[in-house]
C-alpha cells in the first residue's frame, strides 16, 4: 500500500517546493496583502470658515509653535510680509516668531473655496488688524491649500499678497502702460482669423474665443 501511495506523495512534495521556490523569489509587494481603499474625506461648504477660524485663533495665541503645528511638514509659506518662502517647521515658525510681536488679526470679507477629496482650496480677501500701533491695518489677498493625512487636515501652502490697488492705479497713468491698455482687445469683438502671406507661405494668426486664443 506504502508503493502505491509514494508516487501521489512524491508529486505532493514536488508541488510543495515549487511554490516555496516561487514564494522565495517573489518581490515582497507581490505577496503582501493588496491595500485598503483610502476612504475619501471632504470638507463641507458650511464647514470651510471653521478652517480659516481655527487658523485665525491660534494667530491670537501669539504662540509661534501653535500656529507652526497647524502646517503640513513640507509646506509652503509665503506672507504679505515676508521677504522670501518659507518651507518646513522651523522655517515658518521662525516666520510668526516676528509676525505675531504686531498682535495680528485676521477677518475675511470674501471667499471662493473649492473643497475636493482630501484636499480644500480657500481664497479670497482679509482685512488684517493688528494690536501693535506701529502696524496699521492692510488688506490682503490668501490663498490656502488644506490637505487631509495622517495627522488630520493640515495647511499644505498659503500665500497672502497685499493688495495694492492705488499703485496699479498711479501705473495706470504712465504713458507706456495707459497706451497698452488703450489698445487693449475688446472682449464684446471677436478678430476674425484671416490668411496672410509670409515668404510664399500663408499662415492664418490665432483668434480669441471665449477669451482663450486659439489658432487653427
């Protein structure tokens, strides 16, 4: 009976060493378990002032490591008054380690966010007010990347820009830039694209559309 058992046997322990051979000589990603499905987390519209709230009160705090934590370790910083970006933790903690001595506070008056999965773009206008008098009050323009990880929604880059509407203004009234904008293209009439001849060759120029040139 043992010979009659031996040859299914011998396939058996045949088989048992192929797959352990394969096994051995699998890269490791080829014989984990496949991952898990990220669950995709937004933000509500409702709940996107909360975002910038909590950023505005740790600004009160007028701790510096309290408004750093809130950044994402590679993020980016860049603030209406700051000579260059700042990147990473201490970088832009070193940023609010002079900018919160002003006692800042922040107030948006207008707002276009744009949540996604994972991620919450905010933009828009603040009105900055500071505690310190040497400072007087200036508006600005934010932009704000959230974005959701291990450690929950933190600020992946943020860009605030003053606004500076009366120096665009006196520009304006250069000759150079005025005459520019004189021959500025109405939006209301369209150019029409028409062939033209260059060197035997004809070439028919871009024409706007919506806005946007295009060029057949």
């Amino acid at each position: 009976m043992s010979q009659r058992l031996w040859p299914s046997s011998k396939r058996r322990m045949q088989h048992l060493f192929a797959c352990l051979a394969v096994l051995l000589f699998l890269p490791p990603a080829a014989v984990t378990a496949a991952p898990a499905v990220t669950q995709c987390v937004t933000i509500a519209d409702a709940d996107v002032p909360s975002m910038f709230a909590t950023f505005n009160a740790a600004l009160e705090t007028q701790h510096p490591d309290k408004v750093a934590r809130l950044f994402a370790v590679d993020a980016l910083l860049i603030g209406h008054n700051a000579p260059k970006p700042r990147s990473g933790y201490m970088d832009i903690r070193d940023y609010y380690v002079f900018f919160l001595t002003a006692k800042p506070r922040a107030q948006v008056v207008q707002r276009t966010a744009h949540p996604g999965c994972g991620f919450l773009i905010d933009e828009g206008v603040i009105e900055w007010s500071f505690g310190d008098a040497a400072h007087p009050p200036v508006t600005t323009h934010y932009f704000m990347l959230h974005e959701y990880g291990a450690g929950g929604w933190r600020i992946a880059h943020y860009h605030d820009v003053t606004i500076e509407t009366p120096r665009q203004l006196a520009a304006a009234r250069k000759v150079a830039v005025a005459g520019f904008l004189k021959r500025a293209p109405s939006v209301a009439s369209k150019a029409a694209a028409t062939e033209k001849s260059n060197n035997n060759n004809t070439y028919k120029p871009g024409a706007f559309r919506d806005d946007i040139p295009v060029f057949d």
